[in-house]
C-alpha cells in the first residue's frame, strides 16, 4: 500500500498542468583541450621561440612569422584542434550558478554550483569524463589550451507533466585536470537541449608541458621571446617637444623613425606608426607592412639622432607672484602632498600647456621655450654622464 507522501505525491501530479520550465547556468568557465604532440614540435617551436599565444588566433600566423605549419602543435588560428586527450566546453563548478524558473519567470530554485554536492535539496552529480596532464607516460609533450569566458554557458526547457522535482536534476561535469566544468544537464535521465548562451572572452592560456618522470611531474614550455629585429621605439616626446601635426598629403618626414599617426583602417585609428623614408608602416614578426590612409603626423620639434641636439626643458609652472620653475625646485606640503611656490608658499599654480595644436600651447612656446644652445646641451650631457 502506498504511503500517505506517495498518495500525496500521486495527486499532486493528476493535479499538475504540464507547463515548460527554463533553466540556466552562468558565471565563468570556458572552453578548454588537452592534446599530445611530438617531440620535433617542442624542439621545432623552442628553437625558433614560438610564442603559443601569437598562433592560437591568427590563421596566417605561419606565412607572417616564415613557420612550418606542419611543425606546429596545431593549425594556426585552431588551437582547439588539437584535442586528442580531451575537449569541454561548459562554466566551472567553482565559480558558476545554476537558477531554474518556472513558466511565470519566477525563480524555484537558485544556488552556486559549488554548493550543488549531491544532497538534498541539490542536483545530482555525474562526472562524465576525466583529462589529467599526469596520465600520460614520461617524455611525452601535452598542449593546453584555453578559452576563458564569463556570462552564460546553458539556457535550457525543461517540459514537465509533473511538479518540479530538484532532486531529479543532474549536473553533467567533466573533470579536466583539476577543474570541474559543467557542460549539460539532464532532468529525470532525459538531456536537456542546451539551446545556446552568450559569453564574452576575457583571456586565454595556451602551453605545452613535457613529463619529467612517471609520477606525473613536468616543465613547461618556456620559450626566450625572440628579438624579430625591428627598430626601437624609444620614448614619446614632451608636449614642449612635439612638432605640430602634418597633414601627410601635403607634407613627409624628413627622417626615418616612429611618429604619432592617425590614419583610417575600419575607422580612425591613434596610434604609432615607422617611417622608413618612403612610407608609414608596421613592423610585424621582421616584417615591415606598409599602412595606408595615413591622415596626419606628428613627431619631435629637434633632430633626435643624438642628445646634443635637444633643447633646454622650459619650465613647467607659474606663480602669481611671478615666480617661474620646474617641479624639482617646488615645495611639496608633507600633510596635504601639494605642491607649493618656493616664493610665497602659495598652492595655486599654473601649470603650463605646451600642446602646439592650442592657442594657449603655442603662446607659451613663444613666451617661455628657448632656442638649442649647443654648449649648454654638450654640459648637460656631460653632467648626467658624470651622475
């Protein structure tokens, strides 16, 4: 004879309205592979200082950077590939949520899947599959890959012709080196389609790692980053040191160097561009790509092949009480760490805009920046070589 819950239960269900539940999980996790690769790849990347991270996204990566593709952990641009141990894709237990919601939208059940162990009150749990890097055998090389991402990773119905019953609800997880990632979920033993989500990538990881012994031991892939030749940068100038911008149409540099640049590539782009005399371009892996649609450019007011040539610093603040100096020569207030006039001891300074693109900057210039003097730049050098 049934018991009094059971009959209870019996008319709860001849009662019940079928009806479509949602369920959802969010928070972080990601996409995640585990693969073996040989020792010729190691040796191939470590000799030629392959940076993992530079191929993972870029499908021309081997062209740009003159590699073997076939001497690679995995096609450049298709990191995810190489998944011969293991592939998952799903939101971490330890930092997931899972919230179920009935037809009226309104929440049932709500709790993080780290607190979801199996108890009552909680979904089921069910590991699906395992992936250890220490399951595999000394000398072997394994590729790790790994998209990270926040947002969320299940949405979900569950149709039911009988009230919602937590414990019916089960976690499919896949333990992947540690981590548990939680990528399906059934209800009552039947899968529940998985009808999308949306995240946002937020970094990725990706390295190969050698066993070193059979306890599961490893080193890393740790390649020196290559020195690809190209031209040093070197230090943007002070406002008091920019030229004025150039309109490129109508006027070049007359040297060879890195310049402030604007120019159109799927709108306006700021930024530094290398001018090798005849053209603006990018230094990429060794190579120089020429870009196009440069609007204007802007770079040092002196010849910067040697120091000698830069003029003198012109102050960088006024006082009221006409005072003239540069920070070094201020007073700096111990309670309140503003500066002060040495003059008066007064705080309300004046800072001074050298920009040559304003009204303002340019009356400076004029008013307060001094031509180069030779002598003085050759002293100046000699004493900061003597400091």
């Amino acid at each position: 004879m049934a018991t009094l819950e059971e009959q209870q239960k019996l008319i709860d269900t001849l009662k019940f309205t079928p009806r479509t539940y949602t369920v959802q999980m969010w928070g972080y996790g990601g996409e995640k592979v585990m693969g073996t690769v040989s020792q010729e790849v190691w040796d191939y990347c470590m000799e030629r200082q392959v940076d993992l991270s530079d191929i993972a996204w870029n499908s021309d990566a081997a062209e740009e950077m003159d590699l073997d593709p076939d001497m690679l952990p995995f096609s450049p641009g298709s990191w995810y590939e190489c998944d011969g141990m293991g592939h998952t894709n799903g939101v971490s237990r330890d930092s997931g949520t899972i919230q179920v919601c009935d037809e009226n939208g309104n929440t049932v059940y709500e709790r993080s899947l780290e607190e979801c162990d199996g108890c009552d009150d909680s979904p089921e749990l069910s590991c699906i599959d395992e992936t250890w890097i220490g399951s595999r055998a000394k000398g072997e090389i394994v590729f790790v890959g790994s998209s990270n991402e926040k947002g969320t990773f299940f949405e979900g119905e569950i149709e039911l012709t009988a009230p919602f019953e937590i414990e019916k609800l089960c976690l499919c997880y896949e333990e992947f080196d540690g981590e548990d990632i939680v990528g399906g979920l059934t209800y009552d033993g039947e899968d529940i389609d998985n009808n999308g989500g949306s995240t946002d990538g937020k970094s990725s990881d990706f390295n190969m790692v050698r066993l070193i012994d059979d306890a599961g031991n490893f080193e890393r892939y740790e390649p020196e980053e290559k020195d690809w030749g190209h031209p040093e940068c070197g230090t943007s100038p002070s406002d008091w040191e920019k030229s004025l911008k150039f309109d490129f149409k109508k006027h070049k540099p007359a040297h060879v160097g890195y310049y402030s640049a604007v120019w159109s590539s799927w709108g306006t782009t700021y930024g530094t561009l290398y001018w090798n005399g005849t053209e603006f371009g990018e230094w990429e892996y060794g190579n120089f790509k020429p870009q196009s649609d440069v609007q204007t450019w802007q770079g040092y007011n002196w010849d910067t092949s040697s120091w000698v040539n830069q003029p003198p610093e012109p102050p960088e603040v006024t006082c009221k009480c006409g005072w003239v100096g540069n920070r070094e020569t201020m007073i700096m207030e111990e309670e309140t760490y503003d500066y002060q006039c040495p003059e008066c001891k007064s705080t309300k300074l004046n800072w001074l805009d050298y920009d040559p693109e304003t009204a303002k900057g340019r009356k400076n210039r004029e008013k307060y920046c001094r031509p180069w003097d030779p002598v003085e730049s050759l002293e100046r050098i000699i004493k900061q070589q003597e400091q």
